[in-house]
C-alpha cells in the first residue's frame, strides 16, 4: 500500500507548492497589477495636469489671437484712413498746383494789359506736370516785381505808334503803369494787343510841371476820353430830327409853363392886394371885376346870377394853358420811346445787313437810340412839375375868389335884410 499511495502523497505535495507558486505568482501579479494601475491613475493625473496646462495656453493664445486681430483691424482701418488722406491730400496738391498755374496764367494774361509788364524781367509760365518750389518761388517774385513797377517813375526807349500809323522809337516816362509820357509826343496809352504805345490824339489839354505829375488811374482810358469830350450839341446830335422834335415841344412847353407861371404869381398878388382893400375895387384883377359886377345887383337872384356868369367866366383863364403842359408832358416821353425803339431797328437792320459782330459797334448805336429816350424825359419830368405848381396857383386863387365872393354876398344879403 505503501508503494501504492506514495506517488499519491508525492504528487499532493507538488501540488501544494504548485498552488504556492499560483498564489505567490497571483500575488505579484496584483502586485503589479496594482503597480499598473498606480501608474495609470499617475500618468492620468500627469495628462490631466498637461492637458490643464494646455487648455490655459490655448485660451492664451485665442486671447492673444483675438487681440491680434483687433490691432490688425485697426491697423488696416488706420491704413485705410491714411490712405484716403493721401489721397485727399494728393487732390488737393494737385488742385493747389492748378490753381497756381492758373493763377500764374491770369496774372500773365492781366500783366500783359499794362505797360509795366514790359518793364520787367522774361516771365517763365508755370507746367502743370513739371510744377517746383522754384516755380512757385518765381511767381512769387514776378508779382513782387510788378508790386515794385507799379510805384515807381522810370524812363525808358520804346514805340511810340502815332496817329498815321507810323512807328517811332521815343523816350517815355512811366508813372507806374498807369501814365506814359514822350516829350516828343505828349501822352501815350497803352495798346496790350501788340505791346506798343499809341499817341493820344487829340492830346488832352493838361498842364505839365516839374513839382507835380498827373496820374491816369484808368490806365490812360482817361486821358483818351478827356481829350475825345464832346461839347452838349455834338453830344445830343445822334438823337436826329426826334431830338429835334423833343427840342422843340421843350421850348414851347417851357414857354407856355414860364408865361402861366407869370401871369398866374401877378394875378395872386393883385387879389391879395384886392383883398385887404375891398373898398377900393381895381379891375386888374379878378377879385376887384367881379365884385364890381356883384355891386350892380339889386336882388339875391341876380347876385347869384353875377356871381355864377363872373366866375364861369374867370375860371377859364385860370386854368388855361394847364391842359396843353398836361399833353406836352405825356408826349415828351413818348417821342423819346418813339426815337429808341427806331435807332434799335436801325442797329440792327445794319447788323443783319452788313453782318457785323462787333459788340462795340453794337452797343454804341444802342447809346445813341437811347439818348432820345434821356431827352424825352429830360424835358417831361419838368413840364411835369412845372403843370403841377401851375395847376396848384390856379386852384388856390380860384379857392380865394370863391371864398372872397361868397362872403361878399353873404354880407350883402344881410345887409339887405336889415334895411327891409
């Protein structure tokens, strides 16, 4: 039995260390296990830590990225403004530099109207496209130049284009640029359309000395416009035969205005003189014939019958010539329309015809249609006042007879009434 149950005990105890082994191998392996898990749960912690770490440098970074972007929003909107400065500020440049070479061009243009612009040095035009703080300084000293001519007298050799169409090389004495003077050939204006003198003809009668010197601030248009003064009958003479007409209606308006005024003054104080002597009765005057009627009446129908025949009588001579400087008055402006509106046809029949286009030529035939139109109120404006003061004498002597006459015949009717 012996030897029949010894494997049997050899082999539980193999078994046992076998199930040792298990045990001891299963403890180490929850130990390592165990030890696994430990580090996982460390490496764990160690990710979360980092990943913490990362999510907090993220959300830097998107910080930083957003504040980026604001300061290149702005730094574009700033480049976006600036550039439309320089934009604006390249339009305006280029508006300054047009407006200076156009400046440059009118003074130019303006310069060359008066003489001292020959007295100065060769003038540069300013290009657009080539336009330098050297230009501009130029322009600048070409008007201080002009600024200096203009008020000083030099005396220079130039042409002198006289009356005949002769050109003469002369000596003149610029005041400026306003008077030129050759003492070979009196005054001179200044022609900017060839650059050259022209003699004053007729010369203007202006005395010379040396302690004083005349000065033409028009330019020498004065000079030429005195010397060229036409006396009233040379002046008035393209008003024609309705100037004439005009003329004549004065003269007899003026006439009979004169004469009414006259008689009209005499006759008012020849009734006021008959007024404070009514006792006196004079028959130069209206008053003193028609209380001299009114004495002859016996009864209150015939006073009223004297006085309404005398009145009716007296009254048209007052008023006689009013009328007529009424009509006078109205026709005077009238022949003046009449002569304007036939001188404008006559211009400009003449345009039409012989195709002229000279605005000079055009706008002195319309100074001369208009000069009957100036008569024509010339002569209106005083006849009509002067009917009018007429008018007024008339209405007031004729208010004093009336007046007068009335109470006349009031004071005799009650005297009447006493006697009876």
């Amino acid at each position: 039995m012996c030897s029949l149950f010894t494997p049997i005990f050899c082999h539980a105890g193999t078994l046992e260390q076998v199930l040792n082994d298990l045990k001891a191998s299963g403890k180490r392996d929850i130990s390592a296990y165990k030890k696994i898990e430990n580090d996982k749960a460390v490496g764990l912690q160690d990710i979360k830590k980092v990943l913490t770490l990362r999510n907090q440098q993220l959300v830097e970074i998107n910080r930083n990225n957003r504040e980026l972007e604001e300061k290149i929003l702005s730094v574009q909107n700033a480049l976006h403004t600036k550039q439309q400065q320089v934009e604006k500020n390249k339009q305006a440049i280029d508006d300054i530099i047009a407006l200076t070479v156009a400046q440059q061009k009118n003074f130019i243009t303006n310069g060359e109207q008066f003489s001292g612009w020959n007295l100065s040095q060769v003038h540069q035009p300013i290009v657009g496209s080539e336009f330098t703080i050297g230009d501009l300084r130029q322009f600048w000293l070409e008007m201080a130049e002009q600024f200096v001519i203009s008020g000083q007298v030099v005396k220079t050799t130039g042409e002198v284009i006289l009356p005949s169409g002769e050109v003469v090389n002369s000596e003149i004495i610029h005041t400026g640029p306003f008077s030129q003077y050759s003492i070979d050939y009196g005054w001179l204006k200044f022609e900017p359309s060839r650059q050259s003198w022209f003699q004053i003809q007729p010369q203007p009668e202006i005395e010379l000395s040396m302690s004083s010197w005349v000065v033409d601030p028009s330019f020498g248009y004065a000079f030429d416009s005195f010397s060229q003064r036409d006396g009233w009958f040379a002046k008035y003479k393209p008003a024609g035969i309705i100037g004439v007409l005009i003329t004549l209606l004065a003269i007899v308006g003026f006439s009979i205005g004169v004469a009414r005024l006259f008689v009209l003054t005499k006759e008012k104080r020849a009734v006021d003189n008959q007024v404070t002597q009514l006792d006196t009765l004079n028959d130069n005057n209206m008053l003193g014939r028609v209380v001299a009627e009114l004495q002859t009446s016996k009864t209150n129908q015939q006073m009223e019958d004297i006085v309404d025949a005398s009145i009716s009588r007296e009254l048209p001579w007052l008023n006689k010539g009013i009328g007529t400087l009424a009509v006078l008055a109205a026709i005077a402006p009238l022949m003046g329309l009449l002569g304007t509106v036939g001188g404008i046809i006559e211009t400009f029949t003449a345009i039409t015809t012989q195709g002229v286009t000279n605005s000079d030529l055009l706008s002195g035939g319309i100074a001369e249609a208009l000069l009957t139109t100036k008569l024509g109120l010339l002569v209106a404006i005083p006849l009509l006042i002067l009917h009018c003061v007429i008018r007024s004498k008339a209405q007031v002597l004729a208010e004093v007879i009336e007046y007068q006459v009335s109470s006349l015949v009031v004071d005799m009717r009650y005297r009447k009434g006493d006697k009876c």
